[in-house]
C-alpha cells in the first residue's frame, strides 16, 4: 500500500473514533440531571451605573461600577442608600433648613443672646452648653482645627456676615436698586459675633457637647460637602462596592480605582471659561478633589469684584491673588477646608502650607491666569 493510501485509512479511522467519541458524550450528558443555572450575565468591568439627584441646593451624581457580584438593581439600591444619607445630612448640617439641627443650635444661640446696660458695659452674653449629634460634633472640631492650625480667617462663626451680604441672591445680577455692599456699621455689628476661638468642643458616656456665647452662629458650608462625601465613601464600602465617583456639586469623592485604568482622571474648571478645563489631574486613587473659587456667588458693583469667601478679621471679601483653589487629599473634609483656607491665605502661603502637609497636593489659579501646582504635578 503507497503512503496516500495509508494516509486516507488513518484519516478514516481518525473521524469514526470522535464520531464515537461524541456519540458517548452525548449520551453521557443526556442522563445527567444538569440543575447549573449558567445564564448569569456577567457584566464588563468598566460598566457603570449613575443616579442623579439635588440636595444641598446643589445637583449631586453618584457613579457605582457594577462587577460579578453586584448587578444594576444592588448598584441602584446602593445609590438610594446614598441619597438617604444626603438627605439625613441636611437635616443636620445645614444653615438655611428651618428643621436642621444646625439651624436650631443658630436659633437657640440667638434666643439667648441678652443685651443689657448702657454704651459704657456693652453687650453680655448668656454661655450656651448644648448637646449636639456626633456628625455636627465632628464638622465643628475639624473647622476648629483648621482655624488654629491653617488659617485664622477661616471661622465657621461667620455665618451672620454670609447672611447680611446674601451672596445668593445677588449672584449674576448687574443692576441693583440699592447698593449691595453692606454698610461699615452692619458689618462691625456683624463681627462681635464672629469668634469660633470662643467655642470649646467636648464628650463624655453620654453624648457630645459644644459650648459657646449666646449669639454665636455657624455656618458649615466649607467643610460639609466634603465630610458627607467621606460618609458616603464608607456606606458603599459596607454595601460592598470597590470603585465608585461621588460628585457633590463639583466637590469629587473617588472610592478605589477606575476598572481598567491606574486612576480616575478629573479635569479642573477654568476659572475663565466653564467650558474649558486648566489641567487634568491623573491617577485619582481613594482621594478627594475638591475646589473653591471666588467666581462662583459673587457680584460686581461701581467697578468693584465681590465674592462669598470672606475674611473674618474684616468681614469683606478676602483679599487674594487667587481665583481656585483645588485641594486633593484622602480625606474630604480636609480637602474642602483647606481649599477656602488656600484662598484666604494667597498663593504664596498656600503653596508653603501644602508642601507641609503630607499626602495633599494643590492647583491653584491666580487671577492673572497662572496655574500654580504642588510638587507631585512639577
């Protein structure tokens, strides 16, 4: 027999042993009781899922990657779960909302605020000791840090200046009917009260405590934002969650990495032109961005530029070179402070300060349009 010969019987005997071959598999199989469900769709790692939602007067987005464990519903629920806590935040931090528990304490405080005797003794002021939640505990003992540790013009007590210039309703205007700068003398009036060095913090087995001159108000909105992006950050850990970009009006809480990729890439705002971006910031890794700027709720008047961050020593718009100040760092509630800190404090000693400070970094404009960067980004 010649080798083609041999070649087409081996090629025959080859077929008819799979064809056998198959043949048992399927009987094998047939008689198997095959209970597997192995429909499960397993989704792609960078698939994603983003609720939308407004609170804190402000539009928040949160982003959850779905991976083999989580499905859209678990991403869905998870996020619901999220916004709960928004609105649970709100009922205790904010200054505006009438059933807030900070609201009640600015109340309280000015209930109990008593003036008595003549020009020559003054205004005397009851001493208030009040019981407040661990969250308002927390908020207020991290701005009092921040007031003694970064910056003395940063005072959570400022919040009867916020009320007497009433940036919000004021922003975006050109034509006023009156003027819409305070007078010297409501402003003076407005500073007895501004001190938060008067305001001692303390705890026990019972609960916590804050303890304070009647009339004393606070306000919360440089350090809220970014303290209820780290809860939120925890409450998706506990659900399960590895990576997931909360957006609380522009202030970004990242948990994990980007699926696929080194790190979330967040882009920072031209102070100049909202449609265009000054830099990028790579490699966002269970970090905090968060920026603050002085062309947001402000106003110009008689050739004169006015914006909400306001000094507490004089009660006017702070006076700096700087128009943002983006702040990222592993905690939220040090980024949002630290980035009105940079503002009051200028650009020099903003960049000293975050060259001092380990794990921060910093991307500040000025207002003639330098962007100033920390030492990761040079």
């Amino acid at each position: 027999m010649d080798n083609s010969s041999k070649n087409k019987v081996n090629a025959a005997i080859i077929i008819l042993a799979v064809s056998l071959l198959l043949v048992g598999i399927v009987h094998f199989v047939n008689h198997l009781d095959l209970s597997l469900d192995i429909s499960l769709e397993l989704p792609k790692p960078d698939e994603k899922v983003t609720l939308n939602g407004i609170y804190f007067d402000t539009p928040v987005s949160i982003t959850l990657y779905r991976d083999s464990i989580h499905n859209r519903k678990d991403c869905e629920a998870a996020i619901k779960k999220a916004f709960e806590l928004c609105d649970e935040y709100t009922y205790i931090c904010s200054s505006k909302d009438e059933k807030s528990e900070l609201y009640k304490l600015n109340e309280t405080s000015r209930l109990n605020k008593t003036n008595t005797g003549t020009e020559n003794t003054g205004t005397v002021h009851n001493s208030l000791n009040l019981k407040i939640s661990r969250p308002l505990y927390d908020m207020i003992s991290e701005s009092l840090k921040a007031h003694d540790k970064y910056c003395s013009d940063f005072d959570i007590t400022i919040e009867p200046l916020l009320v007497l210039w009433d940036f919000g309703s004021k922003y975006g205007k050109d034509k006023f009917d009156a003027s819409p700068v305070p007078d010297e003398a409501a402003i003076a009036e407005a500073l007895k009260n501004v001190d938060s060095s008067k305001i001692t913090l303390s705890e026990d087995g019972n609960g916590y405590y804050i303890h304070f001159p009647a009339g004393t108000t606070i306000d919360l909105g440089a350090c809220a934002k970014g303290y209820i992006g780290d809860r939120i950050a925890e409450l998706l850990k506990k659900e399960g969650f590895k990576n997931a970009v909360i957006n609380l009006g522009g202030n970004i809480t990242c948990l994990g990495n980007a699926p696929d990729r080194e790190g979330y890439k967040i882009g920072i705002k031209d102070p100049f032109d909202k449609d265009k971006t000054v830099t990028v910031v790579r490699d966002i890794d269970n970090s905090s961005v968060i920026t603050s700027g002085i062309y947001e709720r402000c106003f110009e008047y008689e050739g004169k530029f006015y914006h909400h961050i306001l000094s507490a020593s004089t009660g006017m718009s702070a006076d700096t070179d700087l128009v943002s100040a983006t702040v990222i760092s592993d905690s939220g509630v040090e980024a949002d402070i630290l980035s009105t800190c940079m503002i009051l404090m200028g650009s020099e000693n903003a960049m000293k300060l975050v060259e001092e400070l380990k794990g921060t970094e910093a991307i500040l404009v000025t207002k003639d349009g330098k962007v100033l960067k920390s030492s990761l980004f040079n």
